[in-house]
C-alpha cells in the first residue's frame, strides 16, 4: 500500500513537472510593444518602436526583421513621412505560429 501510494506521489510530481516545463511551448509567441502608443504624434517624423518579444524565432516590422537580445527586447528607430502611418509588427515562433500587432501613429 505505501508503495503504491509513493509511486502514485512520484507521478504526479512528475506530470505537473512536465506540465511547467512544456506551458511555454504551448502558449505561443508573445509580443508587447511599449512605444509608441496607438494614436501617438511624432513631431518631428522620427519613431522609436520598442518592445519585448518572447518566445519567438523571428520578429518583423512592417515586413523588415527586427533583431532581437536574449531578454526579448527590441528597438528599432524610423523615420515616417507625413500623414498616418500603421505600424505592423509579426512575431513567429519556431512551430510557425504568429502574432500581430499594429500601431498608428501621426505626423503632422
């Protein structure tokens, strides 16, 4: 009975150690971008996009690969014309699952 008992005990420890070290690769590419905010204005037409990505392969701005450090983290510095502009940033991981997230931003 105590062996059955300490072998059930064992197996459980096991799975739900299974089950934390497989929930990141279950839960997908995550992207938070910290600037610049939605609706934001550039005054003078130059736009620093930065953020953090985690759990991903590959990450594009407006279809242009953004490079990213150990942390996750990003930065990218462009210029806009003037008018509206969206900002489109993807991330993939390596299992070809995506995020998108997009930002407006004016220059007047």
């Amino acid at each position: 009975m105590l062996t059955r008992s300490l072998i059930a005990v064992v197996l459980v420890i096991l799975v739900g150690y299974g089950a934390l070290e497989a929930a990141p690769l279950l839960a997908g590419p995550d992207l938070v971008l910290t600037t610049p905010l939605e609706g934001s204005t550039a005054r003078d037409g130059m736009v620093e996009v930065t953020g953090v990505a985690t759990r991903v392969n590959s990450l594009s701005l407006n279809g242009a690969p953004l490079l990213i450090d150990e942390a996750g983290n990003f930065s990218r510095l462009i210029v806009l014309p003037r008018g509206s502009a969206i900002l489109t940033l993807t991330a993939s991981d390596r299992f070809g699952r995506s995020i998108t997230k997009e930002t407006s931003v004016y220059v007047p």
